[in-house]
C-alpha cells in the first residue's frame, strides 16, 4: 500500500515547479540594473551550487571528475603522456565576473575565473633520447586563472505546472589559462631524470595546454553547464526573475 502512494507523490512533485533555494535571492525583472543583481545573486550563490544538492539532482562539482587526458611530448613519436583519474578541485570557488541575461536573444552569457588543482595518476611511456621508458604514479596540475567565458542558449517551454520553465539547448565556451603546473612524482625512480622530465613539461606548458586544454574545459563547462540546466528546469521564469 505504501509504495504506489509514495512513487505518486514523488511523481507529483517532480513535475511540480521547485521554489527557489534559499541560498539564491530571486532578482525582479523590472530593476534597471537586472544584470548586476543576478550577478550578486550568482556571487553569493555559487559555493552553495558547486557542492550539489541531492533534493534537486544536482550532482557536487567540487571534486570534479575528468576521463583521461593524453599528451605527447613533442609529438607522437616522443613520449606519451596520459593522466587518469583526473579530479578537479576548485569550481566551488570559482569568481563570476559578470552574468548577463538577454531575455530577447535567450542567451546566458558569463565569465568566471577559477584556480584549480588536480590531482590525477601519470602513465609515461616511450622514448627518451631513443631510451624506451615507462613509469608511472601520482601527479598533480595547477591551472592558475582560468578565465571562462561561457554563452548558453535557452528556451522556454510551459511545464506540467502551467509555469514558463527554462531548457539550455547548447552552449560554447573560450578560455584563457594564465600558467600551467605540472608535477609528476617519483619519474623512473630516479629524481634527476624525474627533474627534468617535470621542467621539460612546465617549460611547455602553454603547447601542452593548448593540445588538452579544450577537452578539460568542455568537461568542465558540460558539467557546470548540465547542473545548471537541471536546475533551471526546476524554477520556472516567474520565479528566478518575479514581476
Ligand atoms: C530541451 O531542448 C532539447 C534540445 O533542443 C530538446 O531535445 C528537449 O526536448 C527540450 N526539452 C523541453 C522540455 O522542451
């Protein structure tokens, strides 16, 4: 007796329009300067929305996980590089410096800057000066002021609850990383070649960033960009932006 009640409830109110958590202040649609509210809004916001929020689905992002990222070093008949088990740290930290609404064009656009870390396991292989090598352990990266610039467009649809709702339908992100850090531990075993490897790596941080850099920030903005997303099809137009 209990379950199909229960299961018709959940169904209920999962098409039910969601109130507003209680960390983000709604913004009127009617204040001149509606752009600079929600970016206080967003300001104020974001370290609670990073971490996730079960009740509304939306997954942590802080430690964010990335699939393997690989790298050759100067090129694919050199050495191989490939970091697993990528978690980035530092979304929920994340500066927003502007957030802008066009209700007209539907688009979001913003732009953050973020410093993070990642912690990740190395696999090198190849060949070093003809040497083959291989070697592998625990590494880390440092990517210091990432600024993201993400548009994302929407469109409105009416929900179950007669409601206006939001659905982000693509976005596209550009990005400008001020300095990468490599950090490979216990290369070969040996700490001189293990030295040099790492100083090789930092020397072409910007190549190597260049190289990866669009896979690790479509991951990160797919993430943010999905979280979103889920959240704005719960909270329905009236009640992100009240008359
Ligand atoms: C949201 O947009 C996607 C992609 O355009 C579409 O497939 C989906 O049906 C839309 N959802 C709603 C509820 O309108």
């Amino acid at each position: 007796m209990w379950r199909p009640v229960f299961l018709m409830f959940a169904l209920i109110s999962h098409s039910l329009s969601e109130e507003l958590p209680s960390y983000i202040t709604p913004c009127s649609r009617n204040v001149p300067n509606l752009n600079e509210c929600a970016l206080k809004a967003a300001k104020e916001s974001i370290h609670k929305f990073a971490l996730g929020d079960k009740s509304r689905q939306l997954p942590p992002l802080d430690p964010l996980f990335v699939e393997d990222i690989t790298i050759y070093i100067p090129n694919e008949n050199g050495l191989k590089l490939i970091f697993k088990e990528n978690y980035f740290h530092g979304l929920s930290g994340m500066q927003v410096e502007s957030l802008k609404f066009n209700f007209e064009k539907r688009i979001i656009t913003t732009e953050a800057i973020i410093n993070l870390d990642v912690a990740n396991k190395y696999d090198l292989s190849g060949k070093l000066m003809v040497v083959p090598i291989r070697s592998n352990g625990d590494s880390s990266i440092k990517l210091k002021n990432t600024d993201l610039n993400v548009r994302m467009w929407y469109e409105h649809y009416t929900g179950d609850d007669g409601k206006l709702h939001w659905n982000i339908t693509k976005h596209d992100v550009k990005y400008e990383v001020e300095k990468a850090i490599f950090k490979l531990e216990n290369l070969l075993g040996d700490k001189n070649i293990g030295d040099q490897i790492n100083k090789l790596l930092n020397e072409l941080w910007k190549e190597i960033v260049a190289d990866v850099g669009p896979l690790i920030c479509q991951s990160l903005t797919k993430a943010v960009v999905k979280s979103l997303g889920t959240f704005l099809e719960q909270v329905s137009f009236d009640e992100m932006f009240p008359e």
